[in-house]
C-alpha cells in the first residue's frame, strides 16, 4: 500500500491540472459602421423609413394590429414544431448533467445475504458438510480522475452544445414569428383584393347594364354589349382564385397556433386592412447584430462545441487513471454484523494507456480537427449572410415603398380616367373600347396596389427577421411537466 500513496497523490494534485485540446477563442468579426442601405431612396412623403438605433424586439407592435398580435403570442406559446426546438434544448441539457456526472465519483450501496453448505465430497475450506450464513453490506465506489481534463472538456462540449440548443429555439422563434406575419399579411391582402375585384365587379357589371340599355335603344352595337359581358366574366372569375388563397393563408395561420385549420375561420372572417408599416422602423446598430441573431450565435456556440471535441479526442493519446474502493460489513453471525472487527475496507488505484490503437487515436483528433475548420467556416458564412440579409431587406423594403407611391399615382389617374371614358360613352362621344380599357386598368392597378402594399409590409417582417427580432420578447421557453433527478 505504501508504493502505491505516491502514485495516488500525484494523480490527485494533477486532477486539477492541465486540459488537452486547444483553448476556444471567440472568432474576431470586423463589422461595418452602418448599415449601407439605410439612405431613403423613396419619396418621403408617406413612407418608413428605417433607422439605426432601438431595438427591434416586438416588432409586431408596431403594425397597431391587435389581431396580428394575439396570433403571434398564441403561436409562441402553443406551436408544435417549436415545443419539438424546445424539447431539445431539454435534450441538451440532460446531456450536459450526463457529461457532467463522469467528474465525480459513482458510488453503489450493495447488500446480500448468503446461507451456504458445503458438500462432503468436494474440496471445502472449513471442513466439509458445514452450514453457516453470510451477512454482508457496504458501497463501492469508482472514480476516474481527470489528469488530463477529457473529460472536462466533454463538459465544455456539453455546455456549448446546450447554448447552441438554446440559440437554435430562438432562431426557430424569429422565423416562425416572421411566418405568422407573412401568412397575416397574406389574408389580409388577399381580403382586400377580394374586395377590390368585387368592387370592379359591380362596376363593369353596371357598364354592361349601360350597354344593354343603348343596344335596346338602337344607340350602340351588340359588340359593346358582348365586350361588356367578357369583362364582367373575366373579373369575376379572378374571384374564386383569391378565396382559395385566402383560405389557405387561414388554414396555415390557424395550425401555426397549433389549431385545426378551420379554427380562425370566425375570428378572422371580418375584412381588415393590410398592416402598415410605422414611420421609423429601428433596425439596430451593426455591432449589435451578431448578439441579436440567434443562428448566428448557434454557428459560434457550434464552434466552441466542436473545439472542445478536440481536447476529447486528444485525452485518449494520455493514461487514465482510476481510484476503487469499498467499505463494507461482513459477518456470519448477525449478531456480530455491526461489530466494528466486522468491517471490510479496500482502495485501488489504477492506471489504463492505449498504447497501440494503429493511427485510430490519432485519426480522431485529425477528423475533430477538420470538423472544427468546417464549422469555422459555417460561422463565418452564417456572419456574412447576416449582414447580407440585412441590407437585402433595407433595399427591399424601401424600394418596394417607392413602387407603392407610383401605383398610388397610377390608381388614382386610372380612376378619373375611367369615370371621364363612362361619361363621354355615354353621351356617344367615344366608342366602348375606351371605356373597356380604362376600366380594365382601374382593375389591374387597384390589383397591383394591392400585391404592392402586401410587399411593403412583407418586407418590413423579412427586415425585422434580418436584424433578429423578436425572440426576446417571446414567452419564456416552457419546462416539462416532471424532470428525472
């Protein structure tokens, strides 16, 4: 015993000692002082204009639209596929406590009693033909001491890998919110062009009234009449397209709160206006955008995850060392159980090296390595399409408000065009071509504006979505019901 006490101290006071593997460095990111495309290229009049400064958290809010609102909060608190992101998170976690256990020692309780005869005809210690009975209880224990930091590295791994967990989740937050937003602003358009061809509809069907009333009359041609007529057939059969797609929007905003698909039928069948955007829409600064999009902090947390496998991978190249022991009672008399010349003691140091493994150690740590390069680079990549995708989304969004201000334009010409082309036809001062093409443009750029203010607004969400938006004001992340110890 006393040649092994050395040992056994040098192993403790190295347990503290040096970590195999590289230490993980956080990646420098050079960010730009502004955001490129934040200058106005617009009119100003009626527009948003996106500014740095703010944080873009419950972006939503600034729609002023009570029912988007309420859907994005159902959806945060009961959609599926997010309770799935959560529940790995709590996958994560109980891997860490696993990874986490091998520091310390595992210890079992263990107790048995034995009666035994020993047999006449066979070799027997204590004579032949006895009976005697065994008591016997205690712990053993086993503990591997981390000289070389294996497994703390496997720890450091673990809690990486929980962050990244959890940065997953709330990158599935921000584009399920930005769903939402899309499949509402969506409906809502939809309702408005419903509304609008129906509108156009009523008109056309009373410029085919007119016809009709000045054929009877003898004062116009029955071609007038059958032009008339296609109009009235065309738009009106725009209509059942628009109701499809507006029904389906419903349907899926209904399931993204995790609900039957006819559930939001009542709720949203009253026609609302498409979602404006506010005045000043506050995108954040540059520094801030790596701390605001969680996939961005998923790839680094991803990183330091796989850094720290390395260090793993590099403790099978070192000896393991162990310490076993256990303490029992053991007694053939009851009586004698809890006597103190009943105890049992015994401590095991031991040591374990892979010498020879034919390059399969070595072959471990080059893979990690090249694992650790690949999610470098994923890092990087993630970095770059978030500054990408933010200024994709500036110019966007205010180029799509400078269509918006030409077709507001353009409708309401079309619309003075149209009433003057009614007027002079029916006073037989033009011919009715005039007035089918001028209704037909009321149509298409009542339609278009339409398609154009969903953009606007959808650009906005896709804005909001670019600078990470939105999960920090979300619900905080459920728990489940019963946790193991």
């Amino acid at each position: 015993m006393r040649s092994r006490a050395p040992l056994a101290a040098l192993v403790l006071l190295c347990a503290a000692g040096c970590l195999v593997g590289p230490n993980y460095r956080r990646p420098e990111v050079v960010t730009p002082p502004s955001f490129g495309e934040l200058a106005p290229t617009a009119p100003t009049a009626g527009r948003s204009d996106a500014v740095e400064g703010g944080t873009p958290t419950a972006w939503w809010t600034t729609f002023d639209d009570q029912l988007l609102t309420s859907l994005i909060q159902r959806t945060a608190r009961a959609n599926l596929t997010l309770q799935q992101a959560e529940a790995r998170v709590r996958e994560a976690r109980a891997s860490r406590r696993i990874a986490a256990a091998e520091l310390w020692p595992q210890a079992e309780a263990t107790g048995s009693y034995t009666r035994e005869r020993t047999s006449k005809n066979g070799l027997s210690v204590g004579g032949a033909g006895k009976v005697f009975n065994l008591f016997q209880a205690g712990f053993d224990a086993n503990w591997e001491v981390d000289v070389f930091g294996g497994n703390r590295r496997a720890v450091e791994a673990a809690d990486a890998s929980v962050e990244a967990a959890e940065d997953d989740r709330n990158a599935f937050l921000v584009s399920l919110m930005g769903e939402v937003g899309l499949e509402y602003v969506t409906y809502r358009s939809l309702q408005q062009r419903i509304a609008l061809a129906n509108q156009n509809l009523a008109a056309q069907q009373g410029t085919l009234d007119l016809t009709r009333r000045l054929f009877s009359a003898g004062l116009a041609p029955e071609l007038d009449v059958q032009r008339a007529a296609a109009q009235v057939a065309t738009t009106a059969s725009t209509i059942p397209l628009l109701v499809q797609q507006a029904a389906q929007a419903m349907h899926a905003l209904s399931v993204l709160i995790a609900e039957p698909p006819m559930t939001l039928r009542e709720e949203l069948a009253a026609v609302g206006p498409i979602p404006k955007p506010p005045a000043q829409v506050a995108v954040g600064l540059p520094s801030e955008l790596l701390l605001r999009r969680p996939d961005v902090a998923r790839s680094e947390r991803q990183l330091a995850a796989q850094t720290a496998e390395i260090g793993v991978a590099t403790r099978d190249l070192f000896p393991r060392f162990f310490i076993t022991g256990a303490a029992s009672l053991q007694s053939v008399r009851s009586s004698d159980f809890f006597d103190w010349q009943s105890r049992l003691l015994s401590i095991a140091p031991s040591v374990s090296w892979q010498i020879f493994s034919g390059g399969r150690i070595r072959g471990n740590i080059a893979l990690q390595t090249a694992t650790q390069h690949e999610f470098l680079a994923a890092y990087e990549a993630a970095v770059l399409q978030a500054f990408q995708d933010v200024e994709d989304a500036l110019v966007a969004f205010s180029h799509e408000q400078a269509t918006r201000a030409q077709l507001e334009d353009a409708v309401r010409a079309n619309e003075r065009a149209a009433d003057l082309a009614r007027q002079a036809y029916a006073q037989g001062l033009t011919d009715f071509l005039t007035v089918l093409v001028a209704e037909q443009s009321v149509f298409t750029s009542q339609d278009t504006l339409a398609q154009t203010q969903r953009d606007v607004a959808l650009q906005l969400v896709a804005l909001y979505k670019a600078v990470g938006g939105g999960w920090e004001a979300a619900p905080p992340m459920r728990e489940a019901s019963a946790s193991g110890s």
